[in-house]
C-alpha cells in the first residue's frame, strides 16, 4: 500500500540556474531525464522526468534569487509555515507563491546560510519516484553549526533524531519523523571546504558511480569530494558546468522509504 508524503519529508528538489538551458543538457545527459517546458509568468520551468514521472525541476536563478539545488520539504500551511522560519531564527528568500500545477512554494535561508524550501502540495504531492537511477535518494544538510541546525529544523518540522557514528568516521545525524528517515546532517570540517557556509546537498542515485563520474567529466563537470564507501553505498560530490554541487551515490540500500503516494491526501 502506498504511503502519503506527511509534512517534514524532503519531497522536491529543484535547481536555480544561472543556465537553465546548459543545466538541462548536463542533467539530462548524466541522469536521463526528460525534459519539458513549463511556462510560469514570463519564465520557464523546466520539468524533468524519468519514464513520465517527475522527478525534479530547473529554474531561472538569473534574478536575484537563491541560486543551486534546493530542498523542499512539506509543509501543511504555506504561510504558517514561513512565518514559524523567519520566527524560529531564518530569513525569508522569496515569499510563499503559487505553483501552477503543484501547489504554493517559499525559500528560506537558515540561521547558518543553508537556502531551503517550503512546499504545500495541492495538485503536486511531490517527486513521483525515489531511489531508482536517475532519482532523488537523499538530501544532507552539511554545516560547520549542526546542533544548533538541528535545533532550528526541529522547531519547524518536529523531526527526532538517531545518531549513528563508526570508529572510522564522524557522527551522523539522521532528521526522522517517527519511523521514516527523512534527511540527514553532517558536521563540515576541513575536508569540505567547497562547502561554507551551511548548504542543503540533493543525492541522486546512479546505476554506476565510475560510469557516472566518467560522464560528468565528458559533459563538462567536474568530480569533487570523494569517492566515499558509505553503509549505503559508494557516492562522490560533483559540480555541474555551473558550478552547483549534487552528490550522486551508487545505491545498494535506500536512505529512505520510496513506497509513497504522489496524489495529494486530505
């Protein structure tokens, strides 16, 4: 049986590009999607797909705006949502808006520099397809400051936390919602210097990572931390042609459940 997003969970990622149209061939190419245009107002939206399902979009980040992948996460009342933000200690990037065809979105940037987003679904529940090649797998918050993040997340979201840590490398914290993983959090240091201040990193899965790094080379990118063995799987940062890191990670166990609903639910 299909389980519905509920509020708090990661459920769109999003791309603001300086370069949307040189965005949409990298991505396309490496992850393979699908692409079709969207008018929004005077702008495209770019929607990407896999097999007819969404799974991501690409936006013009030419105005001023947040530019990189930024997180979405579920919220019930949009307006709410972003007050309770900028209340808790963020600022509010671009006000709560509506979607054509999804629902209404806002963007926020926390107390420590990490842009993410607000999104109440009304058509749109969120992505309509995780963890396979070529989809969303994961989202991490990496920051120097991640008590105090995690502080700030929970007083928005509700979210509990598990700690997992190994003799061999650093605590990780994993943002859950009663039994469903939700994100995770690490503690920046002086191997992830690309990576200050705080920054909310969008995973995606790959079939196979030596393939993939081969092909983000090709297409003008360019491989950057890594690559890690991880419980999960082996995963390397890149940056596009633009410069915006993503982690792609070769999948051998989900990070979280992919057994949802993309209808929206009362």
């Amino acid at each position: 049986m299909n389980r519905p997003f509920q509020a708090g969970e990661a459920v769109w990622v999003e791309l603001c590009s300086s370069d949307p149209a040189a965005s949409e061939e990298f991505y396309s190419a490496l992850l393979g999607w699908t692409v079709r245009h969207e008018r929004i107002g005077s702008s495209v939206y770019r929607m990407c797909s896999l097999a007819g399902r969404d799974v991501a979009g690409i936006s013009d980040g030419l105005h001023g705006g947040p530019r990189g992948w930024i997180t979405y996460f579920a919220v019930d009342d949009i307006d709410a949502a972003a007050e309770q933000a900028v209340t808790a200690g963020g600022e509010l990037v671009t006000a709560p808006r509506h979607l054509p065809a999804a629902g209404s979105g806002a963007t926020v940037v926390d107390p420590f520099g990490a842009v993410f987003g607000l999104y109440q679904g009304e058509l749109r529940a969120g992505v309509e397809a995780l963890n396979e090649s070529g989809a969303l797998c994961w989202n991490e918050l990496d920051t120097g400051e991640p008590e105090q993040s995690i502080a700030y997340y929970q007083a928005l979201f509700g979210f509990d936390t598990e700690v997992q840590s190994s003799p061999t490398s650093q605590p990780y914290t994993v943002l859950k919602l009663g039994e469903v993983a939700v994100a995770g959090v690490l503690r920046l240091d002086n191997d992830w210097p690309n990576l200050v201040p705080s920054t909310w990193i969008t995973y995606f899965s790959v079939a196979s990572l030596d393939d993939a790094i081969s092909r983000v080379t090709e297409l003008g990118g360019t491989p950057s931390v890594g690559p890690f063995e991880s419980p999960h799987g082996k995963l390397q940062l890149i940056r596009d042609p633009e410069g915006h890191t993503v982690c792609l990670v070769e999948l051998q166990s989900r990070l979280r459940p992919d057994n949802f609903s993309s209808a929206v639910t009362a």
